[in-house]
C-alpha cells in the first residue's frame, strides 16, 4: 500500500491531530486492521479524528508508515520512545514486538566502552518501567550489564549515571541500583565514593536506602578496600546529625558480624579438608608413598596458615565489634 496515505477525501478519511494544532490524515480502515483500538474509535463510536498530542509527530509517522508497509523501517532511537509508548496505547502486538526486538539489538551492542549506548538503554528501560509498568526492559538491561561488565566497569556506570543525583532519584533507580549491585558491594562504594562529597546536611534518605541494601549482602566483597574508604569517607560527611552517625556505626556492625561469620565458616571448612587430608595421608603411610605423603603435609600446611590467617581476622572481628558496641552505648545515650 502506497506509504504516502493517498490524496483523495475517503483514502485519508480520518484525522490524527498532533500538537500545535498539526495534523496527519490516513485511512481508518488499514489502522484499525492493525489497532483494535482505532478500530473501536472508528466503527464503534464512529470517530473521524484522534488525538495523538502525546507523541511526536516522528513517531506518528513512523506508526502510519508501520501500519501500511508491515515494517518498522522508520523506526530510531530517537523516535523510539513515543513510538513504544503509541503501541501500547494502541495495542498493536506486532508493533510491541517490533519494538522489543529493535531494544534488545541495542542492548545487545552495549559495552563498557559504549558509554552513550548504555545510558541510552538505562534511561528508555526505566521510562518504559515507570510510565508502562513493564519491567521486561529493565530486567533486559541489567541481565546484560551483570553478563558483560566487570565489577569496576558496574561501579563506574552507575557513578557515571547517578552520582550526581543521588538525592533525587525514585524508587524504580534505586532499585535498578540494587539490581546492578546486589551480588558485589564493591559496586555501590564505587558509586558512594563519588556521590558523598555531594552531600552537604548529612546523609539523605536515598543513601541510607542503599547503604542498607549494601549491607544486607552477604558475600565477601563487603569487605573489599573500596568499602574500607567508603566508610571512611562517610564519617567525613557535612553536618552528620546523632542519627546519622547511630545508622553508620549501626552499618559496621553488621558488616563486622557477617565478617566474623565468614571467616568462621572458611575455618570450619579448612578444618575439614585439613582433616580428610590426615586419613589420606595415614593410607598413603600405610602404602609408603612418600611423594603423596610429601603433598600432602605441603597442602596441609598452606591450609595450617589459611586457618590461622582467618583465625586472626576474626579476633580483629570481635575487637572491632567491642570498640563499635562501646560507641553504639555511648551514641545511644547522648542527646540528639
């Protein structure tokens, strides 16, 4: 069908009406072939105009052109958003897919170094979650990220993105975060370590929220020196409020228990292959195998040193956890 909407009265028998008292005329037969909607507007409540103000006039060109050619060959980042947002409200299915695919080929290009590339896909993913409840963009975006970026590379996307507006950001970004760095605390320092010379009046609440989350994670990146500054530089923060300093040390003490826990159970675990290396050595005694015994009492030995590595850290654990709860006291009975 001739994409250019034809010239005679009946061809371009209904009206799209755009901002700025714009217009685009097409045929309300072919839209409704693609749209149940136009096609309820059309035949059932027998409109002849439709407002469409809330896209750009790109997008709807791209939706007439769509509707009569079967393609989406005029679709573009630029126009992809409204154009998303047009088939939605539509409910033109291969449209919606249409514009899944085009995402997911973007998406699919991102690299740390394609900096502009990914920011492009954060911001539509995050549109699309907020104004059309659909989380399948999103959970596209971070799937790729947590796939193809390194820790650091993680860290320094999202200092990039929200460092400098930490404070104003809602709860889906938040979440996005968390999802970004759930599996690595080193993730949320890097950002942390950017955002907190922007604060001025102690801490706000989108950095609690993050630091809570940070900290409920329960593997060993908690511990990592970028989160040793972190903390560091928390205390360093202008006009820490009583509170704000109860939520800090509140913060190292879990972090100092879930340390304590996780070198206890890396000595539980050495002990056990420390002790299933003694009943291998007394069979190779038996056996006189001497060059197994002798890799055996070297693998023994390393783990001899492990154990008392972490046997050490855990007793800095329990110091540090004395020293906390002291402060933890002394914080709680101070006036605010």
């Amino acid at each position: 069908i001739n994409a250019e909407y034809g010239g005679s009265p009946v061809y371009d028998n209904l009206v799209l009406k755009l901002e700025d008292e714009r217009e685009l005329r097409a045929n309300n037969f072919i839209l409704s072939c693609n749209s149940p909607v136009i096609a309820h507007l059309t035949f059932d409540l027998m409109q002849t105009t439709i407002d469409v103000d809330d896209f750009s006039e790109d997008a709807v060109k791209c939706f007439i052109d769509a509707a009569y050619s079967g393609t989406l060959e005029l679709l573009t980042e630029d126009n992809f958003r409204d154009l998303n947002k047009m088939v939605r409200v539509f409910e033109v299915q291969w449209m919606k897919e249409g514009c899944r695919n085009f995402f997911k080929e973007i998406v699919g290009s991102m690299t740390f170094e394609s900096i502009a590339v990914s920011s492009y896909v954060i911001n539509e993913a995050m549109f699309v979650k907020k104004t059309g409840k659909d989380d399948w963009f999103i959970n596209l975006v971070i799937d790729k990220i947590d796939k193809v970026f390194t820790v650091k590379e993680k860290g320094s996307l999202l200092k990039h993105e929200y460092s400098s507006k930490m404070g104003k950001l809602e709860n889906d970004e938040l979440d996005f975060i968390h999802g970004i760095s759930s599996k690595n605390s080193v993730i949320v320092s890097e950002l942390m370590l950017a955002h907190l010379p922007n604060l001025r009046v102690g801490l706000d609440d989108n950095t609690r929220y993050i630091l809570q989350k940070m900290n409920e994670n329960k593997d060993s990146s908690v511990f990592g020196e970028s989160v040793d500054s972190m903390f560091e530089k928390l205390l360093e923060v202008e006009g820490l409020a009583m509170e704000d300093m109860k939520f800090i040390v509140s913060l190292q003490q879990t972090r100092c228990l879930s340390l304590k826990d996780y070198y206890a159970d890396k000595i539980t675990n050495l002990n056990k292959e420390h002790t299933d290396l003694t009943k291998y050595r007394n069979n190779a005694l038996k056996s006189k195998n001497f060059q197994a015994i002798c890799e055996i009492d070297r693998m023994q030995n390393s783990i001899e040193n492990t154990i008392n590595h972490n046997r050490n850290e855990c007793r800095w654990c329990h110091g540090c956890l004395s020293k906390l709860d002291n402060l933890a006291g002394t914080l709680r009975y101070d006036p605010i």
